[in-house]
C-alpha cells in the first residue's frame, strides 16, 4: 500500500480510506502517541453514498425516509452492517497487539454511537450505543441493557468515572439525574 495515492473524497474509496484511518489509531495507540482516539466516519447530515455497498443514494437522505419505505430502510441496514464491520474491524486491529497480560482490546473502552435514536423523526430515544472492548474489567460487557428515556449524559459521567474522574456527578446541560448510568459496572 505504500506509494499509493488514493482519492481520500472519492466515495468508491471510503472504505479504504476508513480501514487507513483505522489502522493509523491502532499505531499511535501501539506505539503509545495517544491514549484516546476519535473516529468520525461522517457529519450528521452526512452526503455520502455508498457505491461499494451496490447503491449511490445519500446517506441523509436515505435516513428521512419513511418506515414502510422498505428499501430505503433496508439501505440503511446495509449502511449500518457496513459500520458494524468497521467496528469489528478495530477490534480484531487491537487484539492483534499484546499488551500487558492481554491484548489492547482488553484494555480498551471503545464507545459506539449515533447521536440520534431515528433519524426521519429526529428521536432521541433510544439512542444506540455499544460499548466493546474489555476496559480492564470497569464495565460488565457481553449483555444488551435498556435505560429508558435516560438522556446519554448519565452514559458520559459513568465514562469519566471510568477514566478516574470520580467526582463528576453531571455531563453538559441536557443532564436528567447525577451519577453515573446504574447496572454499568
């Protein structure tokens, strides 16, 4: 791959360029340039197609379409497997690197997310949000739970905990409730 240029804007090279981008976290995390990393694939109202998955139409577009469009919900359900492969695709990145008793993966908090629970109403609730990794042992994985109309907030300070900021008790001016989210850890 060295020496090749690549389109990095070109909607056919998306998934490349996310494969770069993701291969270029696990490094710095290796090679210990950071200890966190953020990965925006897109913007909220996002104009990306996805060619590579059989289709051209815009991804926000798509997203304003109605339930009983089944086409445009089942393109979705495409884009959204296109980004769970994404995100598997990280984490077999860090559980190739040994670290310490484990792997990186092990001791890794990745947090998965969308900022809105339905994008043709604007919900939010429920919004989606994976939590993988190992993160040394702080959160019980392995299990799907259900908060109810708990706005993410209450998700960000059990992060700060997680991080050793124990004593935010509040995350930003939309908080419902102080602490961190119950049944995390």
């Amino acid at each position: 791959m060295l020496g090749t240029q690549i389109d990095h804007m070109a909607d056919e090279n998306f998934q490349e360029v996310s494969r770069l981008q993701i291969d270029l976290m696990v490094m710095a995390l290796t090679c210990d340039m950071t200890r966190v990393a953020s990965l925006l694939w897109t913007s909220a109202t996002s104009n990306q197609t996805y060619p590579f998955l059989g289709f051209i139409d815009k991804h926000h577009e798509l997203s304003h379409e109605g339930d009983s469009n089944t086409t445009a919900q089942n393109k979705l359900t495409d884009i959204n497997t296109f980004y769970a492969g994404e995100l598997a695709y990280l984490m077999q990145k860090l559980e190739a690197v040994p670290e310490g008793q484990g792997t990186m993966l092990d001791n890794t908090l990745i947090v998965w997310g969308n900022e809105l629970g339905k994008g043709n109403s604007h919900s939010h609730h429920p919004i989606p949000i994976v939590l993988a990794g190992g993160a040394q042992g702080y959160f019980r994985m392995g299990r799907s739970m259900t908060v109810g109309d708990i706005i993410h907030n209450r998700l960000l300070v059990s992060l700060c905990h997680y991080m050793g900021l124990t004593d935010q008790e509040t995350f930003g001016n939309l908080d419902a409730g102080n602490g961190p989210l119950n049944g995390l850890t």
